[in-house]
C-alpha cells in the first residue's frame, strides 16, 4: 500500500499545520510529500487540479483502492494525518469546543495571514511590497494563469476567475492606482490588522490563561489546535516585519506595529517562546 500523500509548499502558512503534525509525532517516514510550487503557479496547472479542484495546499491523498480519499485544507488533512499515529495527542474534553471554535477562528477571512501578506497598509507599504515577495508571488501566480487560463477544459472558469482577481492585485503594485483604490486597500488592511489584534488580545489569551501546561487545553505536549495556532501566530509576526522564530521580545515589537500597542499578554509571549525553541518549528522554519 503507497503512503499517505502530502502535496505541499514550504512558503505556505498552512501547509505548516500538517507537517508540525508530522514531526511531532514522528511519522516522517509515513507521510510522503511533494511539492508544489505556488510562487509558480504550479497548483493552478490543470494536472493539479485533477487532484485538487480548488488549487489549494495542503492536500492529502490517502490510497484507498480505486477511490484515492483526498483531504483539500489543513484542517482535515492534519485530522487525518493524526489518526495515522500510534499515540495521537489527547485534548481535554472540557475545552474541546473552545479548541475547534479557535481553529476556525484562525481559518477565517476575517482573520487570514495570507490576506494580510498580500495588503499594504500604507504607500510606504505599497512600494516595498511592489519590491519584494508579494508583488513577484502574484507576477507568478499570474504568468501560470495566463498560460492555463486559455486551454484550461473543464477547469477554464474556476482559472478565468482566478486570472482576473490575481491580475486585479497584481495591478495595484505594478501600476499606478488612484488615491481612492489605494485608501480602500490601506482601510482594509487596517481592519484585518486589528482583528487579528482583537483575535490575539481576547479569545487566544482567554485559552491560554485558563488552564496549565504548555500548549492549548492544558497539556504539556502539542495537539491539534496548537499546530494551527503556532502556524497563523508565526505567519502574523512574519505578516508584520517580524523575524521569522525571533524571541518574544522581538517578534511581538513588530506585530504591535500593526495591531496596536496595547500590551499583549505575556502568557502569549511564553506559548511563542516555548514554540520557537521545539526541534519541529526550528527544522521547518515556520514563518
């Protein structure tokens, strides 16, 4: 029987959340991985596509006779990925709910590490980010569109649609907006700034204050909620100038110069550091 299949990107937020599962639980020599190159466009070439309709990683694909089950989004693939352990972490039944209430927290649109990579806050912002890696993300994703978006068969409106969004956002950095365009996108970013402010001051200290241990529900070793919440924590400081794995100090002086600088609690800053220093963050560089 194959291994279980991971498609995956190393530049990917989420894409940490299966693999921190992996490495945590040792199973490195159960799960197989192949790459997939979003700075390339490479999941919107329609052979993906026929693995994965929505041109998302992480997706997992478990053989399973003639019927491959696939797995489009970390949160199912890392469920599944935690079922294949011979000693799956336990979650204490009291917080259960609280911990599947935060990862769709972190997943939401409100609160989407990608969304803020992608928006600048400010003109200042706008021209360093036409200079680095979101600007040169996008001019890839769009190159790749372009050149499927043509021929793309039965997946030509789902490409169509991503070709015109992307080249939207691409346009904002490589062209010459107008004030009202640009102050809608510095409003926006500074909207999802603040919830991600709001989600850290409020709900994640609330979990992290109310019960010992290390990690999320008390416990003294990671589970589930804990690999998402490190990943969107870790892409949010990145998000923000932070240096990827950088101490607490550090990494939260640059997330305050986003979200505020209304002191955030220091058993935030102790659930970052005691991440940092684990083997499984500093091999997979999360950021």
């Amino acid at each position: 029987m194959s291994k279980p299949t991971l498609y995956e990107f190393s530049g990917s937020a989420w894409c940490q959340v299966p693999k921190l599962a992996v490495e945590e639980l040792g199973l490195q020599n159960v799960v197989e991985y192949k790459s997939v190159n979003l700075a390339e466009g490479a999941n919107f070439n329609p052979e993906f596509l026929k693995v994965n309709p929505h041109g998302t990683v992480p997706t997992l694909v478990i053989e399973d006779g003639n019927t491959p089950k696939k797995y489009t989004d970390s949160t199912n693939a890392t469920r599944e990925i935690l079922k294949l352990a011979p000693n799956a972490p336990k979650t204490n039944t009291h917080t259960d709910h609280e911990l599947d209430k935060l990862i769709r927290e972190v997943h939401s649109e409100e609160h989407d590490p990608n969304v803020l990579l992608l928006l600048a806050v400010n003109d200042e912002d706008r021209a360093a980010k036409a200079q680095g890696l979101p600007a040169a993300f996008l001019g890839g994703r769009q190159k790749a569109l372009d050149q499927y978006a043509p021929a793309g068969g039965e997946f030509a409106s789902f490409l169509q649609e991503k070709q015109k969004g992307n080249g939207a956002l691409l346009s904002f950095y490589t062209g010459n907006p107008d004030e009202a365009v640009r102050q809608k996108m510095y409003a926006d970013a500074a909207a999802q700034w603040k919830s991600a402010g709001n989600l850290i001051r409020g709900e994640i200290t609330h979990i992290l204050r109310k019960t010992p241990g290390s990690f999320l529900g008390g416990s003294d070793a990671p589970g589930e909620a804990d690999f998402h919440l490190i990943t969107w924590l870790a892409r949010i400081i990145t998000d923000a100038g932070g240096k990827p794995g950088s101490v607490s100090g550090e990494a939260f002086a640059a997330l305050q110069q986003r979200i505020g600088s209304e002191p955030i609690d220091p058993v935030v800053a102790g659930y970052w550091d005691t991440w940092t220093q684990r083997p499984s963050f500093k091999k997979l560089g999360v950021h």
